[in-house]
C-alpha cells in the first residue's frame, strides 16, 4: 500500500567552510571549489500524496513568488514530468532558515522534496539520478542530495565525501544581505583563486585558537565575502565586530551569514551572548542579528532514504 502522507521531513540548512571562485567557464558560469557540511537548523515539509496529478504548495509561501518560480514545486513537477508518475502531492513548509542567508534553504527544501516524493510516489530514482536533476534546479541542490560533508568543485556538483570533526558552529545574520548575482557579476570578484586538493582541507582540520577565544581557525577563504562587505555596510560592521571580539568567523555562500566554529557547545552559546552584548554596547547595527547556536551535521537526515533503493 501506498505510504499516503509524510510529515515534518526535513530540510537542513549548509554552510560553506571555504569558498574559492577558481575559474569561469565559456558560458559563464563561475568554477567553484568549496567544503559544505550541513548544520542542525532545519525547515520541515509535509507530503500528502494526491491521485489527481496535481502538486500545489499550501500555507505560507515565501511573498510574492508565483509557483513557478518556487524551488519546492519546480522540484516536484520535475521529477513528475521525468518519471511519468500520475502521482501529484499537497505540499507545506515550515521556514526557519532565513532567505538571503548563504544558508541553501531554497536549495535544500528542493532536494528534500525530490526524495521526498521519490519515495512518496515509489518513482525509485537513484540517489545518482536524483543529483542530475536537482543539478537543473540549481548548483547547491547535489550536495543535499549527496548527503554527506562535501569537497565540491566544478559549478558545485563533483563531490567527495570528507569527514569533519564533530563541531559547533555560531551563526550569525544581519539584516541585510546582497543578491548572489550582483557579487557574481562585480568586477572585484576574485575569479583566480589558486585551487587546492581535498588533502590541503583535511590536513589542515582542526584545532581551537585560545588567541581568539577557542574558536577553531577556518581554512582557506570565501571569495565573496569582500564583495558583499563592499555593496552592505551593514554585513561589512558585523564582520568586523566579529573581528573586534577575536572570533574566526567567515561568510557562508553569498551571505549575509557568518558562522563561528566551535568544539564544544558551551563555548559557542557563552560567545553568542558576548556578541550580543557587544552589539548593545556599540550600537553600531540598526538591529540585533539573528543568531543560531548549531551542531554540524556530517550526514543528512534523509541518507538512507535513498539507500533503500540503491546508489
């Protein structure tokens, strides 16, 4: 019998532990290499399996987005059309990942729903054929889909599984933030980063800095980070108040997001309140920004969805 409803499935959030712009193709598109991990900040989808064919968001959608410009419902009229399943499904989310936060909510929901509905309508796509897919809805959405703590390179879809330590990470979101495209397109984006290999990132892994508040020091850079400090004063105070209070703290994807990594909880939450309180004192940001104590994830919590149908 046909499973008829899946409820609270989730979808984590990701940060970028680098991320360096190494190149750009003939088509313009930039060459990336990164390291993604996931992280326990999670927005939630239901799935309620339709006979009628019909796939339709219900409850709140993100403002001002018509369907088909939502990642949730062009993922699941995806994998309808390239199946040929009859299926449809009613589909809610509840958002708790920020948009315009380099923190892949929009990416991960997609990747969600296609293995949602994989095994909602028993279409059986393997997790290979399911990374094509998600690869047309967007360069992050593979790595949801892969799974695990990734080193990506090429636009972001050739992944090599990595194991990190286990971590704590402060994030932190001003208000403010800058679309992906503008950074892209600026003419001070460093496009010739020198690339690495996956051993320069793991035997760089991992030890705290007592000099910076035992934070654990961050290999490599992100490329964007500058741009986005140059177009949004405000993502640019925060990054330097992050500084002031001696933290590594570096901006995930195209922000307007900064994590701090931890080994140990109890730190990360104890310099979470000395940020806020250095925020109230110099009164330099219009508003507190959001901030998020997190564990990282080294594998996502639908892994072994796929599993059962094979790799």
């Amino acid at each position: 019998m046909t499973t008829q409803v899946l409820k609270a499935v989730p979808a984590p959030a990701k940060l970028n532990l680098f991320l360096h712009v190494v190149g750009r193709r003939a088509d313009g598109y930039h060459l990336l290499q990164s390291v993604f991990t996931f992280i326990d900040l999670y927005d939630y989808l239901d799935f309620t399996l339709r006979t009628d064919g019909v796939i339709e968001r219900v409850g709140e959608s993100l403002t001002g987005l018509a369907p088909e410009h939502d990642l949730i419902i062009k993922a699941a009229r995806l994998l309808q059309a390239t199946t040929g399943v009859h299926y449809g499904a009613s589909i809610r989310c509840q958002k708790n990942i920020p948009a315009g936060a380099g923190l892949g909510g929009g990416s991960s929901d997609a990747a969600t729903t296609l293995i949602a509905l994989n095994k909602l309508w028993n279409t059986g796509l393997t997790r290979a054929q399911l990374m094509q897919l998600g690869l047309r809805l967007g360069a992050d959405v593979p790595v949801f889909i892969f799974g695990e703590s990734a080193f990506a390179e090429g636009v972001g879809e050739q992944l090599q599984a990595v194991t990190l330590p286990n971590l704590y990470y402060l994030v932190v979101k001003p208000q403010a933030f800058v679309p992906t495209p503008v950074i892209f397109s600026d003419q001070g984006l460093t496009r010739n980063q020198t690339p690495v290999i996956i051993t320069d990132f793991t035997g760089s892994l991992m030890q705290p800095d007592c000099e910076y508040h035992d934070s654990v020091p961050l290999f490599g850079v992100n490329n964007l980070e500058p741009i986005a400090c140059q177009f949004e004063p405000e993502i640019n105070t925060l990054f330097q108040l992050l500084r002031k209070a001696k933290l590594h703290a570096r901006m995930t994807g195209s922000g307007s997001s900064f994590f701090v990594p931890f080994l140990d909880k109890e730190t990360a939450c104890r310099q979470s309140g000395y940020l806020c309180g250095i925020v109230l004192h110099e009164r330099l940001l219009v508003q507190q920004p959001q901030q998020w104590v997190v564990s990282g994830l080294n594998v996502h919590p639908l892994y072994n969805w796929l599993n059962e149908f094979g790799d």
